[in-house]
C-alpha cells in the first residue's frame, strides 16, 4: 500500500479505536463508537478509504482528483472514498482525514466530546 502511514495517522486521533467489521471485510476507525474512516476494498478488489467531508469540501476534491470518489456503499453527499492506488497527495489525504475525525467528533454528546479530549476512558458500547 503506497500510504504506510495512514493506520497510525487515523489512530493517532484522540480517543481513536479501531476494529475489523468482519462482513463488510473492512477495518474501521471510531469515535465514541462512531465511524469516522473505512478502509477496504470496492466491488473490483481496490482498495479504498472512506471519510467524510463537508459536502462542498468533498465536492470540490473530486472535481480536483481523479481518484477521488463520492462514498463507496456509503452517502454519496457527505463520505468521499479514496483510491489508495491513486496519486492523491499525502496532505489531502490527511485534510480529509482530519476533517472526518473533526465531523464525527461535533456529532457526539457534549460530555462525550469532554471526555474525549481530555483523555478520559470511553465507552463505545
């Protein structure tokens, strides 16, 4: 895979866990048990990661690259999914990665959100 760093990089997020969903034969990124990355493959066998952006924002990065598309079996609006054997610089990659973690993070509870950033045990049952 052309991005090493990418498993590290998503469980480097502040309360970050991550698991394998057995029938969807993808690796998960949660927060607060919520998904903020998928990594997989599509229906061809590619690998792919899925995040999600601010609708415009993932907009404008699939107009930008070619590989670069709006989620794979997921909604098409807000999750954009990357092919990894692509040529979508490290920095964008991160952008988005960030920006899905940043998303997911405001859809918790307030107290879920504290405990979370300060470091505190959380629950994703």
């Amino acid at each position: 895979m052309k991005y090493e760093w990418m498993d590290e990089y998503f469980l480097s997020k502040k309360g970050a866990l991550k698991d394998f969903k057995e029938e969807w034969g993808a690796t998960r990124y949660l927060i607060g048990g919520k998904m903020f990355g998928l990594q997989g493959t599509d229906n061809t066998n590619r690998e792919v990661i899925t995040v999600k952006c601010e609708p415009l924002f993932g907009q404008l990065l699939r107009d930008q690259h070619a590989n670069i598309i709006p989620g794979y079996y997921m909604n098409k609006e807000h999750w954009n999914s990357v092919y990894l054997d692509g040529e979508v610089p490290d920095d964008v990659l991160k952008q988005m990665i960030d920006m899905s973690y940043g998303l997911i993070l405001k859809s918790l509870s307030k107290k879920m959100q504290k405990e979370i950033l300060e470091g505190s045990e959380v629950s994703s049952k």
